[in-house]
C-alpha cells in the first residue's frame, strides 16, 4: 500500500509517497495560488508513475497546510458577516485589554476580520439560566436575509448571547440561513466553540466563517483532482493538535486546522529528534510566509489551548497576546512570527524598515525569480548581499 504526504505553503509545495517496503518518493514543486491543489496534483502526477507500475493502492492521503492562515494573515478569506445578539456586535473588535507590549503608544489594534458595517444584530435575549427573555421572530430573520443578500456576503458567523449553553435560538437562526442562503456557509458558535466568554467565542467563529469558503473550495478541488487519478483513498487533513481529521470535518471547521502545516513540521521534527536519541528540542520552521518554532521538552510535544494568528509574533501565551486575531482551539505551542523568505520589505509612514506580513508568495515571488515580482523580499536581500547564489 502507498501512503502520500502533501503539504501546501504560501511559496513551495512538497509531496511525498511511502511503500511498505520502505520506498521513498518526493517532489516539490511551486504553490499555485489561488488554486492551491493544482501544485500538490502536478506533484502526485509526477510520482504516481514511479509507484503504480508496482500495483500498489493508495490507502491514505495526509495533508497539512497553511492555505487558511495565509488566508488570515493576507486578509484574503470571505466577505463575512456576523450576527450577534442586539448590543454586542462590537465585542469583536472590543476585544481583551491586551497589548503585546504593555507600554507601546503606538500599538494599532489589528483591523477587524468583520468590519462594522457587517457586523448585523438581531432582537433576541436568553438569560444565563436558559430564560427566553425576548423572543427571534421571524421578521428579523426576514429582514436579516435581505441585508444579507443585498450585501453579498459569502459567509455568515452566528454568535448569540449564551449559546454555549442554551443555543435554541441559535439553532433556529442558523437552520433559516441554510435554507434562504444555500450557496453561503454559516458557522454557529454553539457548533464551533460551545464555550461561555463572549469574544473568544465570537473571534473563534468568526475566524471559521472567514476561511470556510476558501478550505472549502480547496479541499473540494483537491478531492475531485485526486479522484480523476483514481485515488479514492481517505485525505485526511492535518490538525492544528496533530491529529488527523477526514476532509468534510475540516472543512465544516476549518478554524481547528489553522495550524495545519506548522503542526505537521513539529511533529516530523520530533519523530527525527526521536531517532537520533535527543529528547531536549527547539524546532525551526521556515516558510515563504511565515517563520515557526517550538519547544520539545524531555521527548514531549507543549500544547496550547488558544493562540493568535496575525499577530507580529504569535504564541500560545496571553502575556503577548493581543497583537492578532484569537482562535479558542487547541494547538501546537508554536511561535510565529510574519516574517518567511518571501515576505515583502517596505517602509513605513515614518520611514521605518517593515517586513511582512504580506508575502511574495508563489505568485508573483521574489524579485530574484525574473519573473513578474517587483517587490523586495528577504529572499532578494539574501540574494543581494550574497548568502544566495544566482543560479541556486
């Protein structure tokens, strides 16, 4: 039997192919963005041949990546919509009082995935104790569904007062959308994160109905890709934990894969660490992208239960947090900063020196691949000052 690995960056695309035998197949070829699966399908096209003349299935397909966070940390998700409970549209960007350093003056608040305007509250109140105190009727939902379409959202987070616990309104809300709205995934915190703290479970849900159509599409063009190679075998989807979930959960939760890619590179640096007798560990992973490290402690992987993404440096610690948008899931320890070989240098309106977190990517890349990038990059800099040869 033959198991293929694919993991999916920003910048480069790698796949990989084992036997029973012990059999090694790789390729690695450029990401295609924004169609991500056509890179991990050029690669499988080119192994396929080297395993199919010896009459080998394929059982599995694991995959990690980082097409959602790139989604996250590009602002490139869906046109989202958020309804709260009439009162708290605001708790998204309200947020903790939290800076990532105390005594910086000229800390921004990260721009909200949901702007305001879109942000859509509806009549409705249950109590803490499960006490309808006003009632969803269904002229809001009417009038919801027309400010909806008249918007063009692509997808819609729900996140009403206390449906961690009593979600029936929730519920009732979220069944109405599916029927008027068929083509637009609606994510509800009562079925994402039925957790009680309002804006965790807000920027949680939020963040699963910004990247759901773009994993969605992904992963739906990937198994319809697969499928024409006669690879029926399960794709599983690598978890922001380590885990492996089937491609119809990641897809319906997209938020519990943010990690995907970086996970998959810690767990392989373990399983090498392992080999080689080193149980003391700190992992280093580096992107188009992004740049990631994690700690392993006596042979044992650190997890957390929340992290930031988009933050100048993202961790599982609330002591710097605030810098990014909070996912309420569970994760990888692993700290990561916006900074990978293909993030773009620029200057700011002060006239300081930036990088990232916006990237070359694939497309256009450096400027050092000739082909339509204009940008300066670390990897042009690298180029430049001659830690990368022309020609390598």
């Amino acid at each position: 039997m033959i198991r293929i690995g694919a993991d999916v960056g920003g910048t480069f695309t790698d796949v990989v192919a084992l036997d029973d035998q012990g059999g090694i197949w790789t390729h690695k070829v450029p990401s295609t963005p924004p169609h991500f699966e056509r890179a991990v399908l050029a690669a499988l096209d080119q192994l396929i041949p080297h395993f199919s003349t010896a009459d080998q299935a394929v059982s599995e397909v694991a995959h990690g990546t980082t097409v959602a966070t790139n989604a996250v940390l590009e602002h490139r998700g869906a046109r989202t919509a958020l309804i709260t409970t009439r009162g708290f549209r605001d708790v998204l960007e309200l947020r903790r009082v939290r800076a990532p350093q105390l005594y910086d003056l000229f800390f921004d608040k990260p721009r909200p995935l949901v702007e305001r305007r879109l942000r859509l509250e509806v009549d409705e109140r249950v109590a803490a104790d499960g006490e309808v105190l006003v009632s969803l009727e269904e002229s809001e939902l009417e009038r919801l569904v027309e400010r909806l379409e008249a918007e063009g959202i692509e997808a819609v987070a729900v996140c009403l007062l206390h449906a961690y616990a009593f979600p029936q309104h929730e519920l009732r809300l979220g069944q109405y959308l599916r029927e008027r709205l068929p083509g637009v995934p609606v994510s509800l915190s009562s079925e994402v994160l039925p957790e009680r703290r309002e804006y965790e479970r807000s920027a949680t849900t939020a963040v699963n109905a910004y990247v759901q159509p773009v994993v969605q599409r992904y992963l739906g063009a990937l198994r319809h890709g697969l499928e024409q190679r006669g690879v029926d075998a399960p794709l599983l989807i690598m978890q922001s934990t380590g885990g492996l979930a089937p491609d119809w959960e990641a897809a319906r939760r997209p938020v519990f894969a943010l990690e995907s890619g970086p996970a998959a590179g810690v767990l392989g640096a373990s399983f090498a660490a392992g080999q080689l007798g080193l149980d003391q560990v700190i992992t280093l992973d580096m992107g188009g992208t992004t740049a990631k490290a994690a700690m392993i402690e006596e042979g044992r992987i650190a997890h957390s239960p929340e992290y930031e993404v988009g933050a100048s440096l993202s961790a599982g610690n609330r002591l710097i947090g605030g810098g990014g948008e909070l996912i309420r899931a569970p994760s990888i320890d692993i700290a990561e900063v916006g900074a990978g070989g293909g993030s773009i240098a620029f200057l700011d309106q002060a006239g300081g020196l930036r990088v990232g977190p916006r990237s070359a990517g694939a497309v256009p890349g450096p400027a050092g691949y000739q082909r339509v990038g204009l940008e300066p990059s670390l990897t042009d800099a690298n180029v430049v000052l001659g830690y990368i040869r022309p020609g390598d």
